[in-house]
C-alpha cells in the first residue's frame, strides 16, 4: 500500500532501538526524511547507517536527551518543518510507588508528560500552514490496566492522553491528528528488564518467566518492533487522515474489553 508519505519529513524520539526504531524503518520504507535521536552516540549512529543504506533515504541522527531544551532544540533545528512527530522516550524505571520520592515524580512527568506537551506546541504551527500533520505518542497499555512498577510511568502517559484527548479536536480541523500507540508485552529491552526482576523476586528461570508471561497473551507470543512501527506508519499516512484522538491498543489481546 502507498502511504502517500513520500518526501515527508519526520522526527522520531528516542529511536536508536526498540519501538521507536521500528517506527523509524516503518517510515523510511514509505519514503520519509527522517531524524532519529538516542543519548548512545554509537547505537544511534549504527542504526542511522543502517536505515539508510535499507531504504535510500535521508537520516539524519541527533544523539541528545529529547527531555532536554537543549535537545528539543537541536532535534528542532536539523528538521525545522516536520510534518510527522512521534514522541516516544524511555518511562521510568521499575519501583513501587513507596520508592518515589518527589524528584522522581517530577522527572517522571517530564519525561512522558511535559517533553511531548512541549514538542507538539513547538510544531504544530508549520503543520497548521501546511495544512497537513501526524502527531503519534507512544505510551503504554499501563494507561488502560495497571502493570506492576510502572505507577509513574502510567500516570504520566494517562496524564498525557488526558491532556490531548481536547488539544486534538482543535487541530482536527486544520489536517493534524493525535494519536496514541499502546504497546503491550513487546519483545524489548523493557519488558526483559521486568523479566529479570520478577526473576530475582521468584527465584525462577528468565526462560520460566518468558514463557509463563508469553502464555498468559491470547496471541501467544509477545509483539516486535516491526510490526508496532508499521501502525504507527499506517496511522501517519494519508488513509489515516479520519482517525484522531484515538488509543490503538496493540497488546495481543491481553487487555480483556469489549469496548
């Protein structure tokens, strides 16, 4: 299928690996300018050769923290008229919500709450001149049921989509959606970080945990990369131009809801 997203222009945070990776080659395949971001010099520069020699197209790569003026800064100056946005970034670390201390929360919300608030406002004014603009968060199926240790990360990312479930009826009218990608159990380095941790608290098997965590999802089997960045290129293109506001759960079927 033709996305209609040749030429382009699209910024994709924290996108040297995992889910933001897949979305960065899901939208160099459909033909997209690309600038992709990560704080590991290396990986990042790995994955910017990788994806351009893949696909034949611009990749440009800005080794910064997104949460950061600074590195909104410099992501913003090597795409200045973007007319994709995908906010991603790291959530915080597993805790019980009695480790948090105030500092924590804070960055917390910096990170999944106020970084892409801040991103959005920063270019939406170019998409609105445009007339065209796709704007996809990735947040958590932790926003729709609660997953142990992710309290923060999960009030963040609820707080987010709250926040905008208005901000994207407002840009509706101007060509611009929001929406929200909801990762389950994806085959990432976060979820075998919550792998080894229920392992130390168990006493069993990584390979125990996996498979017992794996045949718990009605599809049999935890999600990857690949197939995450492909909806999130399909919900950027010109078919998905009626689609705003909405959470697309991609989970497996995990989440157990008829609505």
């Amino acid at each position: 299928m033709d996305l209609g997203l040749t030429g382009k222009k699209a910024i994709i945070c924290a996108s040297s690996r995992g889910l933001g990776r897949g979305c960065a080659e899901a939208l160099a395949e459909a033909g997209c300018e690309i600038v992709i971001n990560g704080r590991d010099e290396a990986v990042l520069d790995a994955t910017r050769s990788a994806i351009s020699k893949r696909f034949g197209v611009s990749v440009t790569s800005i080794a910064a923290d997104v949460s950061t003026r600074e590195g909104q800064e410099a992501l913003l100056a090597a795409c200045p008229e973007p007319d994709i946005l995908i906010n991603n970034n790291g959530g915080p670390p597993r805790r019980d919500y009695t480790e948090l201390d105030r500092d924590a929360m804070l960055q917390g919300a910096i990170q999944n709450f106020v970084t892409p608030v801040e991103l959005i406002q920063s270019v939406v004014p170019g998409m609105k001149e445009r007339g065209f603009g796709r704007v996809v968060n990735v947040t958590s199926l932790s926003v729709k049921m609660p997953i142990e240790g992710l309290d923060l990360s999960s009030g963040a990312r609820a707080g987010l989509t709250a926040f905008l479930a208005g901000v994207c009826r407002q840009l509706a009218p101007h060509g611009i959606t929001i929406n929200n990608l909801l990762p389950g159990k994806m085959d990432t380095d976060r979820l075998k970080g919550g792998f080894e941790r229920s392992a130390e608290m168990t006493g069993k098997s990584l390979e125990a945990i996996r498979a017992e965590q794996a045949a718990e999802i009605p599809a049999q089997r935890f999600g990857n990369a690949e197939e995450f960045g492909q909806t999130c290129a399909f919900l950027c293109s010109r078919h998905a131009g009626y689609i705003t506001g909405q959470n697309i759960l991609m989970d497996g079927g995990l989440y157990p809801a008829a609505f």
